[in-house]
C-alpha cells in the first residue's frame, strides 16, 4: 500500500514568515494530493490539491509543488498570519482512498 | 445546509462494551470513509464505501465493524471496546469519479475506560 512520510512535526514562525512543508510517498501509481487544514476541535477542511499531471499550484498565500520523479511534493505558506496555526496535514490518493501524513503542527508568533 | 455531520461529539465507554458512532451525510455522495486519529499517527483509514451495500477494509479495521444500508449513513461499530480503541473517529464522504476530494465531519472523540 501507500505510505505517505511529513515532515516536520511542528513549525513554529513568526507572522509574516513563510512556512514549509513537506511530504514524501512510496507509490509512484498515486495521483493526488491534497492539503487538509485542521483547526482545533473541527474536522479536516481541504485547503489546496495537486494532481500528477501538474507540478505546481497556487492559491493567494498557499501554494503547493510536487516531484513526480522523486515522489515528494510540499506545503509552500507565505506571509503567514495567527490564523494560519493548525494542524496540516498531506495526503496521496492510491487506489480509492487516501493515506495521510501524520501531520504538521504549525504556530504562527504574532 | 447539514452536509456531513457525527455523532455523538463524545462518547466514554467501558472496556467490553459495544458503542457505535453515527455518521450522516445529505450530499448524496457514493463514497464514504472512517478514519481515526492518534498523536503520531494521523488520520488512519479503518474502512470505507464506494456505495451502499458496498465496504472494503483499510489499514487499522481490527475490531471494528461498519454497514451502509442507506447511501447517507455509514455506522461505525465497535462490537467490544478495547482501551486502544481510544482516539478521536472522523468520517469523511466524497463523489464517485475523478474529484477526490474528501469532505470531513466534526469528529467524535471517544474514550474506553
């Protein structure tokens, strides 16, 4: 099966900073990959995804890249702002369901 | 506008017991999913639905047990609850075809005494 990799655990940046995550999968056959934001208490909102025949997306402040070739794709934030601190988490899309990464704790210093 | 939603939002059991965890949503959506999450682990997949009639295991589905008589609801049922069974339990639902994107409920954060 997938095996969906994140790093790092926790980020912590001042406002206005930008932030970076990333993640890597095994499965070359996966062919999306979504961002889920998830605040304290809720459940996880998509905030940005990727399909394999792109290589970059953006979206305002949020972008994400991904590699095919070394099967890793990233979590690009810029200009961050406290409400942009939650948990993200990536995912690749294999077969018919998704295998999330274990999830970023992201802090955003006001 | 209910979209997807969980209950209950709490739920304390005793080790032994059979608990069951709700999962409704109005989209008419062919696909739906229970997911549960665990400091360092994520969000795990313990089953899912492509329709109603229809389930598959995921990766953790020991011990737990699912239907989908109707295309809205998906139940979760732990026929007897262990202490490991603590976590928080999200269901999520999509579209059949090509949009994968999932849509999650509010989480139910159950816990085995």
């Amino acid at each position: 099966g997938e095996n969906v990799e994140q790093h790092p655990s926790t980020l912590s940046v001042q406002e206005g900073d930008s932030a970076v995550i990333k993640c890597t999968y095994s499965d070359s056959a996966s062919n999306y990959f979504p961002w889920y934001k998830q605040e304290l208490g809720k459940g996880s909102q998509l905030i940005i995804d990727i399909r394999s025949n792109v290589g970059e997306k953006k979206d305002q402040r949020i972008a994400v890249t991904l590699n095919k070739t070394a099967k890793h794709f990233s979590l690009h934030i810029t200009e961050t702002q406290p409400e942009d601190s939650a948990v993200y988490f990536c995912a690749a899309h294999f077969r018919r369901a998704l295998t999330f990464g274990s999830g970023t704790r992201l802090q955003v210093q006001p | 506008d209910a979209g997807i939603t969980q209950s209950p939002r709490y739920k304390i059991t005793e080790t032994g017991r059979q608990v069951t965890l709700m999962c409704h949503q109005t989209w008419s959506h062919s696909y739906m999913f229970w997911y549960r999450q665990d400091l360092g682990h994520g969000l795990r997949l313990i089953y899912y639905s492509a329709a109603a009639d229809i389930t598959d295991k995921g990766e953790v589905p020991d011990g737990y047990v699912v239907s989908r008589s109707k295309t809205e609801n998906f139940p979760l049922t732990l026929e007897s609850a262990t202490r490991s069974q603590t976590s928080v339990y999200f269901c999520a639902s999509r579209l059949q075809g090509s949009g994968y994107e999932q849509y999650f409920g509010p989480g139910t954060r159950l816990t085995v005494t």
